[in-house]
C-alpha cells in the first residue's frame, strides 16, 4: 500500500502539509490511473507495477486522524505493517529535499502519530519531502504546515514530487539501500 497524507478539501489544496498528496497523485499520474474511488475514509486505486498490485491511499479522515483509514485498508487487504509506504511533508528538510527511511518514530508529525497509533507500529518505509522549517520559533506550527508554498518554492518542490515517487516505486521493488542512495538528499 502506497499511502499519501494530507488534508481534504480546496482551501487545503497546495499546502505543505499535503505534498504527500501531492506526490501520491504523481505516483497515480505515472501509472495511469486515478485516485477516485472512496473507501476505507479515504480515496483509493489499484494499480500494478513491474507486477506487483498496489492500492494507493489518500486519507480522507484530516491529517491528525490518517491511521483510522490506514489500518482499515491494511486490515481489508491484510497488508503487513512493513509493507504500507508513507509519503509525507517533513518540515525539518528543506524545500524540495527527500529522504527515505524503512522505520522511525512520529517525529512530531500528526499524520505519522495518528499511523502508528493505529497499526501498534512504527516499522513501515516512508518517503520524507521536504517543505521547509517555519520562518522564525514563533510562527505558529500549524498555521505553516497550512500555508501554501510561494512561485519560487514550488519550483523547488515540483522536482521534489517526481523524485519522491520515483523513491517510493524505487522502495518497493529495489529495496531501501537502492532507494536511499538515489535519493537521500536529493
């Protein structure tokens, strides 16, 4: 299961805390199919790739809720925990930076809180894209994980989206040290 976080509805299309959605929509794009079908509080589609089937998730439960739509997919399908690869904004890289990990915890970040909390696991791979650190210590968090990216912000992230879902294919059937090393840092 390829999953991507984000929030639902327009006036949070384009944020920074929905580049997961973002990039699972070019994963979507890539293999030609679209991310429509409601289920598990989320939309899906099934695709195959280099033969294996993927299901692929947006939640649609809001950021701080996404483990109740993850772990309703991956009990359906009965998907192992280490089999379900999460895509998602990390505000402690840079615009445009990726980074692939097999595990780790939720490092602050709601939408991975709310995965682990559901599967009883933090041992699933995810893919990290960076959108940059708040301006100053006072901005609010959440006001900037809401805000969405400037013209000269999303040229550095558009790339970012299509290395993304190159990492996260690249994960599923090269492994981690495959997907590291061509990503990581990128």
């Amino acid at each position: 299961m390829l999953v991507g976080l984000g929030n639902p509805g327009a006036e949070y299309d384009k944020t920074r805390h929905n580049t997961g959605f973002m990039a699972i929509d070019k994963i979507a794009e890539s293999l030609q199919v679209n991310i429509m079908r409601s289920k598990f509080q989320g939309l899906t589609a099934m695709a195959e790739y280099e033969g294996r089937k993927l299901l692929l998730l947006k939640p649609q439960t809001f950021m701080n809720r996404s483990g109740l739509s993850v772990a309703e997919a991956a009990r359906y399908y009965q998907i192992p925990t280490e089999r379900i690869l999460v895509i998602f904004d990390d505000i402690s890289l840079p615009i445009g930076r990726i980074r692939v990990r097999t595990e780790g915890s939720a490092g602050g970040h709601n939408g991975l809180k709310s995965i682990i909390a559901q599967l009883g696991s933090q041992a699933f791979p995810r893919v990290k894209i960076g959108v940059g650190e708040k301006p100053h210590p006072d901005y609010d968090l959440a006001d900037w994980v809401l805000s969405r990216f400037t013209p000269a912000e999303m040229k550095l992230l558009l790339p970012a989206l299509d290395h993304g879902a190159q990492a996260a294919l690249t994960l599923l059937t090269q492994g981690y040290q495959a997907a590291a090393s061509q990503f990581n840092g990128k």
